[in-house]
C-alpha cells in the first residue's frame, strides 16, 4: 500500500508539463491507499476522507476554507494579481499555454487563494494553496500574494491561518522563486514581532519550498493524517540504494514522533480545534469575576468535565486510572492525581502541542493552551502517569526534550500575553548518557530563564513531589503554591546518602528522605500558600482535590491579573533575591541563637558572681581566734 500510495506521489511530483490535472467534475472512484469505494460515502463527499482506512484525499483551496469558516464569511481580496508567464533567463519562451489551460480546469488564477474569514465568530486571515495548480508552488505571484496576507494581517492585527500542499518548485522561474522564500520570512518574522499567531495545517503533500519557507515557522502545525511532509523526502528515498519505508520516514506520524509537528488531526476536528485557539488568542488580560465559594468551584468543574479537553486526534484526555479507583482507598503517592488528572477536572478547552521542533515530544511533559473559569491561559506539567503508562512516561523523569517542548509552549504564550501555570510533579530531570548528550544542563538552564523573564504572571503548583532542579525549571514563578502533602525533595534519597556515608557499606547506609514539607518550604520562603487537601489525601479524592487546586489557581490569578504586567520579572527577581537573605525561618534561628547566647552570658554573669561571693566569704577573718 505504501509502495503504491509512493509511486502515485511521485507522478504528481514529476515536472512533467503534460500530466493530467484533476478538476471539480472529477471524482474517484477507489480510495487511493485501500481502494474502498468511496462514491456513497458522506463522509468522502464532505471532507474526502476514506471511511474505510481514513486516508485524506486532496482538497481544493476553495474546499479547504468553506470546511472551517463560518458559512458566508469569506471575502476574498488581492484575486486580480495574476500570472502573465514563467520568468525565465534562457532561450527556451514561457509556457503560456500550459497556464492558460491550468487557469482554465482549476478556475484559479494563482495557486493560492487569500481573503479574510469568521471561524467561529473569530476574524482572521486566512490563505490556502491548491495543489492542482503547478502543484502548488511558490512561484513569484504566490510568494507576492502570502507577503501580502501576512502584512494585512499585521497591520489589521489578526492571526493567519495557513492550509498547505505543496509538491515541488518551478525550475524554470530559477532564483526568482527561491528568492520567494526570503520575502515570505520577512512578513512571517513582521507576523510575529507585533504578538500575532500563525497555524499552519499541512495537508497530503507538502514539500518543497513551501515546506522550509511557510509550513515551518509556524507557532502550531497540525497535519493531516499520513499525509507525506519534508524538503524533497522522494529524492532522499531515490538517492539512497537502500530501501527506505515512507510510511516510517517521511508521513506526519513519523515528524510527529520526532517532534516536528504539534498535533496529527483528522480534517473533520480541524475546525473546532481552530476555534477553541482563536478564541485562546484573542483574549486579553483582563480580571474575570470568579466565585470563592466550593459550591460554585464544583459547578464550574461539572461544567468543564461536559466541554471536554482537546487531546490527540481529537480525542478526549484520559489518563489509564486503575479499575478499582472508587472501590478500593488508595493512599500511595503514585496514584495521586497527575497533572493531566488536574487538568481533565480543572481546565477548560485543553489544546495539548507537542514536540520541540528539534528532536522529539517527551510525554513526561505536557503542554497546552486551555481556559481556566475565564482566563486564557498557558499550561504545562510535569506527567507521571499510571499503572499502564508511567513507564512510557518514565515516572515523570524530563528528558532535554521534554524541557525544549515547555520553552516552545512558553515562547507562545508569553507571545500572546497569557498567563501560564505550570504544575510540578517529578522526581527529577532524567539522568542518563543520551540525556548529557542532548543537552539536558543547557535545556534546564534556559527552561529556567524563560521563566524568570515571561511577561505575563506565572503560578507555578507542587502537586506531588518536585525534585530538585527538575522541578525549579517549571517553578520559578510570581506566586508558588504547594498541595498539603506534596513534598520538595533536595535529591534522590539513596544517592544523597551515599554521596554523605561513602565510608559505609551501601547496606548500611541509612536512607532517610531528604525533603521538604510544604509546612517547611513556606517558612523558608519558598512557597507562598499551602493548598488543602481531602482528609484522606487527593489519592483517595481526585475530584475534590482539583477544586480545591483550581480555586485556588483562579483567586491567585485574579490577584496577579490586577498587576501592571511590565513590573513582573522585576518584582520576581526581588521574590528570588530574598530566599535565603531574610526569611521567617532566618528571623526564627537568629532568634533562637540570640536567645542560647543571651542565656549562656546570664548563666556565666550569675556564676561569676557567685564565685565572687564565695572568694569574699574565705577572705574575711575569723573572728573566733
């Protein structure tokens, strides 16, 4: 199936000027991958999606815009500028023929249609590619037209939507379509400095300079399933004499894996997923009028289980809590609630994003953008897991990777001036030879400046157990709470006390925890608030714990939204500078050590006197002789 699905890519691919194109009147028959008859499918008619292997069949750019937009609100705009030719520096004349007759079958005038939309009620600048027309290229007028898009968009001040396919690039317009590629930067890089997002959703094929130029520096890229994405992934598989599996090398599931891309979505989800951003995006940072009262904190947590969270391919976020949850009491700490437990009961709308656009997506951190009550917010944490996934998670131990997926996630909100709240829930940063080798110090280290320097306010939250400098990479925040029965640990306990008794047999070593309490951590200055628990732990009570977690995330949050944002970093910097300079643990041993000293000066004053006295009595005369 690959192997065919591959030698059809490529026929689309080839330069070939005479190669049949496909137009509206057009149907197939067969799916391209399984061939199910796809004729009587509903689900093929509306979205061309096999209903049988799901493959996504080619839309054209018109097809991809009515399928999310709000019906009747696309106004198209720079539709005038047109092709006249294909610039060329040789002999050889342009091929006029051959765009009349593309212009003719596709009904476009250009490979790219731009304009201006609603998606779900959210204005935004929208721009689609048509692979039907030069397999959509980035040829001069298609470059001139997504500079334009761009730059109306900054200057109206509106997020770009992107849908792109693409297979190959004009060689007979030489330099000046590659020369494409640096105007488009140039209005993605404008896009972006005044605060603006762009989602880029790559459909079946997207290659070429499209590919490196337009897909990549999006701040979100949602592929469609299976579809075939890279620079020039077919030369690789042409040149190399061994074989190479596509399916593995080259589909969105295999960048997925490697973290290029943040989510794999199924085109019939893609436009409640835009929606839910959108409206992410365009919320500003004003108070919301929240409720203190538990009453109206478990209505708020009841409606949010009914709207359910975004998570892969649309599916909703469910951890794998053992079967016995609500039968059998369960006090251990590992099967205390999870951050992505939290985040199902407590959070609205999650969008989970993955990857670090380098290497890979670490599952033991996750990340997103959601709603708390009415804020939009940033959202990661550290994730353990459960019975069934806390191995795949590697019990909550961050790879590099996983840190590089958390500064990815910190860079766009702090771009769209959210507020972000990260929950800590680690035993540490994971330690091993392909960790060193991926830079975990140096991923660490900037995790933890991209925290003291965020522009919106920050709550970090000690839901379990934060270890060590894996978990001060997410902690460093304006406000920093700590669940009644979390602890901080310094270090791993056995290695701590080998480190400490390497004199003794590792028998004998004496293996005491070395944590803190959260009672411990406020004296010392490092927490702010301590957030109760159930009386019989949060193990025993998920639902009741995360009440009582997001009360109290919102009512900081509302206190730190009433702030001038400008003065955060600065005020965080002073929070930090104090630890360990003044505290009331500081104040308390100086205390303790003046009153020792102060008692220890009366204790020898008072002896002093009383050997005075006692020399007096022996020095006087004895009367009697």
């Amino acid at each position: 199936m690959v192997r065919k699905l591959t030698e059809r890519l490529m026929s689309f691919l080839s330069d070939q000027s005479e190669a049949p194109l496909l137009t509206d009147e057009d149907e197939i028959e067969y799916c391209l991958s399984c061939s199910h008859k796809l004729i009587e499918s509903e689900l093929y008619q509306i979205y061309r999606v096999c209903p049988s292997c799901r493959f996504h069949h080619n839309l054209t750019a018109r097809e991809h815009i009515d399928a999310i937009i709000d019906e009747g609100s696309f106004r198209e705009f720079n539709k005038a500028i047109i092709s006249t030719g294909s610039l060329s520096f040789s002999s050889r004349p342009p091929q006029r023929k051959k765009l009349a007759r593309e212009q003719r079958l596709t009904g476009l005038t250009e490979a790219v249609v731009t304009g201006k939309c609603l998606i779900g009620g959210q204005a935004a600048i929208i721009l689609s590619l048509d692979f039907r027309f030069v397999s959509g290229s980035l040829g001069g007028i298609v470059g001139e037209k997504v500079a334009l898009a761009f730059e109306r968009a900054t200057r109206t001040k509106l997020p770009v939507i992107a849908f792109i396919t693409s297979g190959r690039t004009i060689v007979k317009e030489n330099i000046m379509s590659t020369m494409q590629m640096a105007k488009v930067t140039f209005a993605i890089n404008d896009l972006a400095s005044k605060g603006l997002p762009y989602v880029a959703i790559l459909g079946n094929p997207t290659t070429g300079h499209i590919y490196s130029s337009l897909a990549r520096p999006a701040d979100i890229i949602i592929a469609e399933p299976q579809a075939l994405l890279g620079l020039a992934p077919l030369k690789g598989q042409l040149s190399d004499q061994d074989h190479i599996d596509v399916n593995n090398t080259y589909t969105s599931s295999a960048y997925m894996s490697r973290g290029m891309v943040d989510r794999i979505e199924d085109r019939e989800n893609i436009r409640n997923l835009l929606s839910v951003f959108l409206r992410i995006a365009s919320s500003t940072m004003r108070p919301k009028r929240t409720s203190n009262s538990k009453k109206d904190n478990i209505a708020e947590l009841s409606q949010s289980n009914q709207a359910g969270h975004l998570g892969l391919n649309g599916q909703t976020l469910e951890e794998l809590w053992p079967q016995s949850w609500n039968a059998v009491g369960i006090s251990r700490s590992s099967d205390r609630p999870t951050s992505l437990d939290h985040i199902k009961r407590g959070f609205t709308n999650f969008i989970e994003l993955h990857g670090d656009r380098l290497y890979g997506d670490d599952p033991s951190i996750v990340a997103g953008l959601g709603f708390i009550g009415n804020n939009a917010i940033g959202i990661i944490g550290h994730e353990k897991g459960h019975e069934l996934t806390a191995w795949q998670r590697r019990g909550g131990r961050t790879m590099p990777e996983g840190y590089r997926k958390a500064q990815r996630l910190m860079s766009l909100a702090g771009k769209l001036r959210l507020p972000l709240i990260t929950l800590i829930d680690t035993p540490g940063p994971y330690y091993g030879r392909e960790s060193e080798e991926r830079g975990i110090g140096d991923s660490i280290a900037s995790t933890m400046s991209l925290m003291a320097q965020y522009p919106a306010p920050t709550i970090a939250a000690v839901i379990g157990e934060g270890g060590s400098e894996g978990a001060l990479a997410l902690g460093i925040a304006d406000r920093v709470m700590m669940l009644e029965n979390a602890r901080y640990s310094i270090t791993i306990p056995v290695s701590a006390a080998e480190t400490l008794h390497s004199d003794l047999p590792k028998e004998e070593i004496y293996t005491e925890p070395l944590t803190l309490t959260a009672r411990e951590c406020r004296e010392l200055g490092i927490i702010d608030v301590i957030i109760r628990e159930p009386v019989d732990g949060a193990g025993r009570h998920p639902d009741e714990a995360s009440v009582y977690l997001t009360g109290g995330l919102q009512h900081e949050l509302n206190i730190l939204l009433k702030r001038n944002s400008y003065r955060l970093p600065r005020n965080r910097y002073r929070k930090y500078r104090k630890i360990g300079e003044y505290s009331s643990y500081f104040k308390i041993a100086v205390a303790a050590e003046a009153s020792q000293l102060q008692g220890f000066v009366t204790r020898g004053v008072r002896l002093m006197r009383k050997r005075r006295r006692a020399g007096k009595i022996s020095q006087k005369p004895d009367k009697s002789s």
